[in-house]
C-alpha cells in the first residue's frame, strides 16, 4: 500500500473516532441531565419525543461542520452529478391543495429543493407520492411518480432525480406546520 493511501486511511478512522466519541458524550451528557434533573428530562422529552424536528436540519448541521461518514470529496473530486435538472411543465392549475403540472409523458422529476425523503406511498387524489422535508421544515409532494428513485429518509439535493411521473401530470403540494402554502413561493409560472 502506499504511504498517501495508509495516511489517508489513518486520517479517516481518526475522524470517525472523534465523530462517533462526540455521538456518545453528547448522548451521556443528556442522560445525565435527564436523570438529574425533571426539568431537563421534560425538555428533552418534549423536543425529542413529542415534537417533530427536522431530521434534514441535522443531516445539513452534520455534513457542514463534521463531514460526510465517507469522505467521498477527498477521494476524486473530478467526480459530475448524472442527473441535475430544474422542472419543466407546460400548463399549471390548481388541484386540490396544491397544483397539477403538464409535464411530458415519463418525466423524470427533480427534487425542488434540499431536504430529507420522509414518505412514500399512496395518497387520495395524489397516486404514488413522494414527500421531501426540507431544512427549513417544509413539506413538498410529488405525486403521481411511477418509478421511484430514492428510498426513505434518502438525503436529496435541488435538482436530484426523485423519479418518474406515471402518464403526462405532475402533482405538487407544499406546506409547512399543517398549513398549506401558496405554490407561487416555489415555481414560476410559465
């Protein structure tokens, strides 16, 4: 092996240890609290447990002052994404709580924005749907995807391939705390 491979190696799995000591201080830290104190626990109970947080604002914190776990950037940075696009529609109007797009027949529809895959499934009105949870605490529906490319809890980028629209219509839902927003603040129209 050579000697910039085995630095390299010994670099990485220095990290990934001080990473994955930070994970357990952090999660010893607020055992302890919480057993000491009831106030504490509650806190942590009611932000944790009752709550629904943002799990792409932790994957986005994380990437940004720790890294990815692989260091993919380090090994070729060379490397283009295959699939980054914006959308493109023919027609817009307004469908249930959100819009319907004319779209050619097998789209392949990108993701609007960053954020983390939280649902996947069948939704009335909707078809196959697939949800992304933004970092700032946004919800998008895609519907109508025949062919899906991600998974759940798959951390996407703008302009990721999410999958294939099933015919010649895109459904679009956003919203955010249970309340629907206006599609304006997120496509323009054509």
């Amino acid at each position: 092996m050579k000697k910039i491979d085995q630095d390299f190696i010994i670099s990485y799995l220095r990290s990934l240890l001080f990473r994955s000591l930070m994970v357990v201080i952090i999660f010893l830290l607020m055992a302890i609290f919480s057993k000491k104190s009831s106030i504490y626990k509650d806190y942590i109970v009611s932000n944790v447990y009752e709550k629904n947080f943002s799990f792409a604002k932790i994957n986005d914190f994380y990437n940004k002052y720790f890294g990815g776990i692989i260091p993919l950037d380090k090994i070729n940075k060379n490397v283009s994404p295959v699939f980054k696009e914006t959308l493109e529609y023919d027609n817009l109007s307004l469908y249930y709580d959100g819009v319907k797009l004319s779209v050619m027949d097998k789209y392949l529809v990108p993701s609007l924005k960053d954020g983390m895959v939280t649902y996947i499934g069948e939704k009335d009105n909707y078809g196959n749907v697939i949800i992304v949870t933004t970092i700032d605490d946004e919800n998008i529906w895609y519907g109508n995807i025949d062919r899906c490319a991600v998974k759940l809890y798959d951390y996407v980028s703008s302009g990721d391939y999410l999958g294939e629209v099933n015919g010649n219509y895109l459904y679009l839902v956003f919203s955010k705390n249970n309340k629907y927003l206006d599609y304006k603040e997120f496509l323009d129209e054509n």
